[in-house]
C-alpha cells in the first residue's frame, strides 16, 4: 500500500493532478479538510447561552454513520474540544442512522442525553465548562 509522498507522486504522475490536489487526497480521513459537521437537531438551554447540538461527523465514503453531541456557545461551531458524547451503530444491533436515536435535553442548568442501548459508545464526557452531564439508556 501507498502512502504519503508515494502517493501524492503516485496520483500526479498517473493522472496528471496539481500536486496540492494530490496531497488532500493522500491525507487521512480525520484530518482531510474534506470532513464536515452535518447537524442533525440541537436544543437551546433556557437562559438562550449554550446549546447542545447532535450532529453527524462526514468524510464521506470512508467512514460510517456516526452520532456525536456537543455543546456549544449559541451560535458556535461543534469541534473535538467541546464534543463530549459520540457513538455509531454497529453495536449488537445494527442502527442505519445513530442521530436518530439520540436526544438532548436541558434539566435546569444539566444536559441530559438520551441514546438507543444499542449504540456502540466512544466517547461519554460527564462534564463540560461546568455543565453537568447525564446519560439515558433506553
């Protein structure tokens, strides 16, 4: 298997693409310019501040359906620092679209994520900038 300069070299010699072109697409999946943040739902806490956002982290083809929430000043962009919960799945039951399983609601001043017991978790933060945060398995 090819990587890194090899293939950058590899695809300009073999189809002629500028070598900027070439390189983006040598990059990994996590780290290519070419992922993006599909929102699927988010809710407003009450003092219209913070806002948990469930959104689908897309790279295209390489990489499955997937569910993450963040919470993040209104307005804001969802990134890794302030991601606390992701999970896809291809737990023990196989769930198409994860998002849809997956609720967010504000308790007072705590956030409350409510998840389909199938998912396979990867990542279930219980605290962020002093936001409580609990978990519902149903």
């Amino acid at each position: 298997m090819k990587t890194g300069p090899m293939v950058v070299e590899w695809l300009t010699s073999r189809f002629g693409l500028p070598s900027a072109a070439a390189a983006l697409l040598s990059l990994p999946a996590s780290c290519s310019p070419l992922c993006g943040d599909v929102r699927k739902g988010s809710d407003i806490r009450s003092d219209n501040k913070v806002e948990a956002v469930i959104y689908n982290r897309d790279c295209g083809a390489t990489t499955g359906f997937n569910v993450q929430v963040a919470v993040v000043d209104v307005g804001k962009h969802t990134t890794r620092e302030n991601t606390i919960f992701i999970a896809d799945g291809r737990g023990s039951a196989r769930i198409g679209y994860p998002w849809e399983v997956v609720e967010v609601s504000w308790v007072g001043q705590d956030l409350l994520v409510t998840y389909d017991k199938r998912l396979r978790i990867f990542r279930k933060d219980e605290e962020v900038a002093d936001i409580k945060v609990k978990y519902r398995a149903i």
